[in-house]
C-alpha cells in the first residue's frame, strides 16, 4: 500500500538544512572578520594595521626625586605583532603641568600607534606634586628645574629603546617623541637640546630623536630655533594657557614647523574632543617623514 507523503517532514529537514548553512556561512565571515577592527589592507604608519601586545611596568632607569630618594622610572611598551622586520619608535608623553598624571592616560595612543607599526611607549616622567610653580613662564627657575629634570628622564627612555633596539627590532634612527601639554613641552626640550642628557639611565646611547609632536604644548623662547628636526604642533584656537596666537607666529617663523589648529576647543579638553583629529595628524606628520611623501 502506497504510504502518504509527508510534506511536513520535508519542510522541517529544508528549514534545517537551511539554518546550518546559515550558521557556516556566519561562522566563515566571523573567521575574516577582524574584531579589533584592524585593516590587512591598510597602509602601514598611517592605519591600524597590525595586532599590538603590551608589556606595563618596564623599568627604563632611575633618578633622584626632589627629596634625593631614587625613583623607579617606568614605561609601558606596545608592539606591533604580526609586521615587518624593522621598526620606528615613538615615545608618548602625559600631561599634568609636570605635577600630576600617568602613563597610563596615553595608554590609548601607544597602543593605536603600535597598530600602525611603531614599537609606541607610553611614558612616566619625574613630578613634583606638591610645588608651586608656572611651568609656561620662562622666567620660573624651579618651573626650569622641573622642565629639565622631566627632559633628562625622557631622554633615558630615548636611549632604552636604542640601546635595545636589536631585541626589539627598532630602527635607531627613527625615534619620535610626541606629547600632551606639559608631556608636549618635554617632547620639545628632548628634541631640541640632545646633548643635554641627563643621568637618569642607559648612558652611551644618542639621545637625539628624528622629529617631535606638540599637542597644546608650551613654547619656550627659542626652542624651535633649536636643532630639533621636524615639529608637528597641534593646537586648540580657543586655548588661553598657551594662546593660540602666540603658538601660530613662533612656528611661522620656522622653516621645519607645522601647525594644526583645532577650531574651537581649548587647551584642557583638546585631547579628549578632538582625539581622533590628534591621532590622524600625527599618524599623517609621521608618515611623510618615514616616506618622504
């Protein structure tokens, strides 16, 4: 006897079938599909191409703080993971009017830059928390003291990543030092005054960088003038700490410096409002100077 056909059967295995496939096909997208957003395709030093990993808490030398007892200096290193053989180096800086901050608040700049291909360190620097001084008046002489205790330390960090630059895989001469207002400040001493070291660690090494990134930094008289090699500025319009018009007429002056001026925005929320602006103009300054495009 001829059985009936069971059409709802055959619904339910076509239904199934069709769900797997869907799943598989899911399954095979979220292969190809990068979660942290990084492009393959990508150029590298400009977009995030690469996977980055982090090491917190590296020592990079020592120095005496304003009581004479020795400090830890510390960094935080990110590498890019999965690139090519030989790589720059930047170094990031922290704001805090040289009284406060931490590494720790460009941990987000370290990291995207190492997805551009920079061995990126985020580094901590000596304060003085509880003194009293102006660090953008040029005529402060403990604000000078500060300025150059901060230059020496990021000058060792310098030289740690140069003298490690075989483990590492660094290219030594390409090593960049970028920064937010105070940290701005210390990247543009570190560039301009080389053979003013310090002794905060790892002598024997260049202290000399290739180029330097201000953003909302200070301006002291001259040091653009300073044989420092190519200088990013980036700006807020509004920024009364550090006026804008001034920032505008010292780099106009100089051959090797640019300028960004971020409409606008003042000196204290510039790296937060306009963070993605500060990332894509220094990703771009220093892509031209590795490219020469």
């Amino acid at each position: 006897m001829k059985q009936p056909r069971n059409d709802h059967g055959a619904s339910r295995h076509a239904v199934a079938a069709a769900i797997i496939a869907l799943v598989l096909a899911l399954l095979s997208a979220c292969a190809n599909d990068d979660p942290t957003g990084i492009d393959p395709e990508g150029e590298p030093f400009l977009e995030e191409v690469y996977q980055a990993s982090v090491e917190n808490n590296v020592q990079y030398g020592t120095a005496p703080d304003e009581n004479g007892a020795e400090e830890a200096l510390l960094l935080d290193l990110f590498q890019p993971t999965n690139d090519e053989p030989l790589r720059p180096a930047l170094i990031w800086l922290h704001g805090g009017s040289f009284q406060e901050g931490h590494k720790g608040t460009m941990t987000e700049f370290a990291r995207r830059f190492a997805q551009r291909g920079f061995v990126s360190a985020s580094v901590n620097y000596r304060l003085r928390e509880d003194a009293e001084f102006d660090y953008t008046d040029p005529d402060d002489e403990l604000a000078e003291e500060v300025k150059r205790d901060a230059q020496h330390d990021i000058q060792a960090a310098v030289r740690w990543l140069r003298a490690n630059a075989g483990d590492l895989r660094i290219d030594p001469d390409l090593i960049f030092v970028a920064g937010y207002s105070a940290g701005g400040t210390a990247a543009l001493r570190v560039a301009a005054y080389p053979d003013d070291s310090g002794s905060s660690g790892n002598p024997g090494s260049s202290s000399e960088v290739t180029a330097a990134v201000a953003v909302s930094g200070s301006l002291e008289p001259g040091i653009l003038e300073a044989p420092s090699g190519p200088t990013l500025l980036i700006h807020g319009e509004n920024d009364t700490k550090v006026p804008f018009e001034d920032v505008e007429a010292a780099c106009s002056s100089v051959a090797r410096c640019r300028l960004v001026a971020v409409p606008s925005v003042d000196h204290n929320s510039l790296i937060s409002i306009a963070k993605e602006d500060v990332i894509a103009e220094t990703a771009g300054f220093l892509h031209a100077e590795l490219t020469g495009s």
